[in-house]
C-alpha cells in the first residue's frame, strides 16, 4: 500500500473512532470508505473494518463504566445472542449477495430512528439498577437479530443496536455504552471468520496496524468528550443520524 493508502486509512479510523465513542454510531462508515476510497473488495473491508470494532468496544467501554453508564449483565445477555447471530451473519456474508440484508438494515435503522424522535419526551420505565424491564429472552432475541444483520453487511453493530436499546427503554449514554460493549460480540467471529474466510491480500494486511492504533485512539477520544454532552442532545444527535444513514443509504436503491 502506498504512503497515501496508510494517511487515508488512519484519518478515517481517527474520525469514525471519535464518532463511535461519542454516538455509538458511525462504524458502518469504514467498510464504504475501504471499498469506494482505496478499492478494497468487500471481504477485505470487512475483515479490516470489524478488526477496528473490537478496538472500539474494548476502548470506548471503560469511561462510561467509570460512570455508571454500563449494565453488565443487561450487556452479557445481550452478547450472548450477539455471538451467535455474529456466527450465522458471517456465513451469511461470505456466501450470499448483502443486497437484500443491506437494504433491510437501513430500514429498521430508519424506523428505529424516527420512533426514537418521536419518543424523546417520554418516560421509560426502569428496573432498580436504571436500566428498563427488559426480559432476557427479548434481548437475546435482540442480540441474535441485530448481529446477523450487522456481521453479514458490516455495519458494525452499534448503528443498530443503540436505536432498539433506545426504543426498549435504554438512556442514551447506557444504549452507547452497552451497544460498544456488545460490538466486541459481533466483531470478534466476524473479524475471525472475515480474515480467515476470505481473501485477504498482504496488502490489505498492512493497513490493519495502523488503522487499529488509530481507531483506538479516536474511540478513547470521543468515548471522554462523550460525558460532556446533554443526554436530550445526545438522544437526537442518535436518533437524527441513524434516520440520515438510513436514508443516504436507501436512496439509490429507489
């Protein structure tokens, strides 16, 4: 890979980083920035981009643990059904065309989006630890459908999970926070499976150091500035850039 390959690739893990700290959403940018700006195939932006995942929810975590912002056994529910609909996506995503579960992504991420706005002044119900009535089954179910979904397109994880935790009853911050620590989940067999099952060039190859050391530092980044802002504000920031991915990503299939 050329100089100008590896400045790209670490400017891009720099700003989707932040942005996956701050949010929880943006990391379904790397595999569009890996295959339409450096020209990767689509198997190789996926091993590369889920690499970066579990950097991101290893990273980003901590702060909002130092917080008070991560149910871990809401979360460990949650990954159980991750790990298993990762498994499944991933054998999706190196067999069979993502058109159908690309298209269907963005349009739950679409309706979670605009559910979450229209919601945004209502009350959730919360359980003793201030996370909502949720049943384990529900978010195993949850888990099992999102990381399918995610690990066959590449669209991470939190993109989607943040919006249904939201619409479950989850606060903004806890959504981040939980849905970063679930992408470990879905990153981990899908990075595996990518790296192993597909082909990937020692070029390719060469981008990862770099591309994790950056991402890293961005989520660390964003996940700190991530307590400063407004949960109210946070909550639209969400919800408003799930519904314009959405979207920008299903206009051209109109």
């Amino acid at each position: 890979m050329t100089g100008l390959a590896v400045a790209l690739t670490v400017g891009a893990n720099l700003l989707v980083g932040a942005c996956i700290g701050l949010t929880g959403i943006a990391g379904f940018l790397l595999p569009i920035f890996y295959v339409g700006v450096l020209g990767l195939a689509p198997v190789e932006a996926l091993a590369l981009s889920f690499s970066a995942f579990v950097v991101s929810g290893l990273l980003g975590t901590p702060a909002y643990r130092a917080t008070g912002d991560l149910p871990l056994r809401r979360c460990a529910t949650l990954s159980a059904g991750s790990l298993v609909g990762a498994v499944v996506g991933v054998l999706v995503g190196l067999s069979l065309p993502s058109t159908v579960l690309t298209t269907s992504l963005y349009v739950v991420v679409l309706l979670s989006g605009i559910s979450v706005l229209l919601r945004a002044g209502r009350a959730a119900g919360n359980g003793p630890d201030g996370t909502p009535d949720v049943g384990a089954g529900a978010l195993v179910a949850v888990g099992a459908a999102t990381a399918a979904v995610c690990a066959a397109t590449g669209a991470g994880g939190p993109v989607l999970v943040v919006p249904v935790l939201m619409l479950l009853g989850f606060s903004p911050r806890r959504a981040v926070a939980v849905g970063l620590l679930d992408s470990v989940a879905i990153a981990v067999p899908s990075a595996v499976g990518y790296l192993i099952g597909g082909a990937v060039s020692a070029q390719s190859l060469a981008l990862l150091g770099p591309a994790l050391a950056a991402h890293g530092v961005g989520v660390v980044a964003g996940s700190r500035g991530a307590a400063r802002v407004d949960q109210r504000v946070l909550k639209s920031v969400v919800a408003l850039g799930s519904v314009a991915v959405a979207v920008w990503r299903l206009l051209p299939a109109l």
